[in-house]
C-alpha cells in the first residue's frame, strides 16, 4: 500500500504502471489506493477559489466588516468546503491570547476540525451557550469548545456553562439566579459575552433539523408552530423573522431564556465593535432566508458563505 502511494502520489504515475511495476492487477492497485484514503492514510485538502467581487459586494451591500465567498460547484460537502475557508479566515484574524466564543452546529464542526493544530498560544475559549438538546443531540458549544481545545493544548483554556433541561420559565429563571451566584459560573459567563471572536452557525427552521427546533420540540413549540410565529432561522438559539428581529413571544420565552446564553442583542453589541468580530458561517440554498434575515439583523460582521448564497443576496 505504501509502494502505491509513494508511486501514485509523489511520483504520478498511472495505476497502470504502477501495476506493471508492483507485479499486480490495475484493480489491487486501485483497491489499494482506495483502502489507503478509507484508513486516513491519505487526506485531500482543497484550497477552492474565493470570488472577491461577491465579497466585495457583500460587504458594500450589509455593511460587513469582512466576507469570505467560496465557489459552490458542488465538489463535495458544502458545509466541509465552508468550515475549511472559515478556519482559513479564522487563522488570519485571531492571535495569540484572545477570547474565543463557540456556538454549535456541524458547519461549526467541520471549521474546528479544518483548524491546524497548535497554531496558536495561550487562548481562552468559551462556549456561547450551555443548552443542548434531549434527543437528535446537536454538536454543542461545550462539545466544540472541547474539540477547539484539544487542537491548541496544552497551551489553551477551555472553559464550559452548565447544561440543564428545564421547561417552566419560573424554575428557568430560578435556576440562572443560582447559578449566577457561584462566581466562577458568573466569570466565565461575563467572559463569552466579551470575546474577541465568537463563531457562530445560523440554523434553519425545518423538519428533522437538530439543534434549536428538536429543543423546541421539547418545549412544546413544533416547527409548523415556529413558522407561524414568523421564525425563519436562529443564531445561537435565539429566533429571528425575516427582518432580523428576535421573535420574543410568551411560547418562546421559557426555550430563549433557558439557563445561560449569549443573547442576539449581545451579538449585534460586539458585532458593532471595531476590535471584535463575530465569524458567521452558513451556506447552502435551503438557508438563504435564514442568512438573508440574519444579515439585516446585523448580528455579526463577518460571512463566510459560497457562491450560490452570496449571489442572490447580492442581488437582493
């Protein structure tokens, strides 16, 4: 298998002769090379071309500190290509001990994952809520911080918020006073809501989606409900209608206030901020609403999205 590599890779011959060569079949040479990809013998990175007249014009156009726009072309996993172009960005921006804020969702993930290992130095990493849900487990702000930390350590600290599941909005805010009562809780809760970058995903309201609408479920709150209260998507468990506004109605209150979390209104406060920058990553044309209400919500300012998203939101 080594052989095949070396001659396939470094040296570019074909299956072929590589076959000749090894004194083997075209076909173990393809097996082998397939085995090696399918045991992490062999990785792919792709350095995929950014279009800067849409970042351009998508930071003319909503006032974006900065946007990243990868071409869409349908190659592979569109939230793997965006997770490795917000890494990218990520590494450009952040240095060494600043406070990092994490949200949850698997584009989220999959820029964790495309993140180079110790890069960087001393960070203190938060996550920007302690919720998750009871079943169709999203990937948490806990979980990714973890995962974020394990990339940096052992020069990294990752901190957590507690993870309660409370459904009545008086125990709901009994709960927070007590928990804000220990002041190490307090500190780190102080901390997310003053990061120097903070990665947020913006969700979608659907059927079978993970993340905020299974914990609305749980509350009582179904995704048909949703829609007609005027939600069209989510950042950080907080929902928005289409013109960016936090839906806050009586039903939602007791799902939005649950325990500790960054609130949109402290996005849109850091996302003003000259010296901080709030990193959305989403992409993919089922969330263009989504993106589209969270844009004029002005809850970050920066986008990291592809070519297809940041065409129809340029052209309104």
């Amino acid at each position: 298998m080594v052989q095949c590599l070396e001659l396939y890779y470094r040296q570019g011959r074909s299956q072929k002769d590589i076959a000749s060569t090894l004194g083997v079949s075209a076909a173990t040479v393809s097996r082998l090379l397939k085995r090696a990809f399918d045991e992490g013998l062999v990785r792919v990175e792709l350095d995929l071309p950014r279009t800067e007249d849409l970042e351009t014009a998508l930071i003319q156009r909503f006032g974006l500190r900065d946007a990243v726009v990868v071409t869409a072309g349908g190659r592979g996993d569109i939230k793997e290509e965006l997770g490795r172009a917000a890494a990218a960005h990520f590494e450009r921006v952040a240095r060494d001990s600043m406070r990092v804020g994490v949200s949850c969702g698997f584009t989220l993930y999959q820029t964790i994952r495309a993140l180079r290992e110790r890069r960087f130095r001393d960070l203190a990493l938060y996550p920007l809520s302690g919720e998750s849900t009871l079943k169709l487990v999203d990937l948490s702000p806990n979980t990714l911080v973890g995962m974020m930390a394990a990339k940096y350590r052992p020069h990294v600290t990752a901190y957590a918020l507690p993870v309660q599941h409370l459904l009545s909005l008086g125990r709901i805010e009994r709960e927070r006073r007590r928990l804000l009562r220990d002041p190490e809780i307090r500190k780190i809760y102080a901390s997310a809501q003053s990061v120097d970058i903070a990665l947020v995903g913006i969700g979608l309201i659907g059927e079978q989606t993970p993340g905020f609408c299974s914990l609305a479920e749980s509350y009582g709150v179904s995704v048909k409900r949703l829609r007609q209260l005027g939600v069209v998507g989510e950042i950080n468990y907080q929902p928005f209608d289409t013109e960016g506004r936090i839906v806050d109605r009586p039903e939602l209150r007791a799902l939005m206030r649950r325990i500790l979390s960054v609130q949109g209104e402290r996005l849109r406060e850091l996302s003003r901020r000259e010296d901080r920058r709030v990193i959305a990553v989403a992409g993919a044309r089922p969330k263009i609403d989504a993106v589209r209400a969270a844009l004029r919500g002005r809850f970050f300012n920066v986008l990291v999205t592809d070519a297809d998203v940041a065409t129809v939101l340029v052209r309104g």
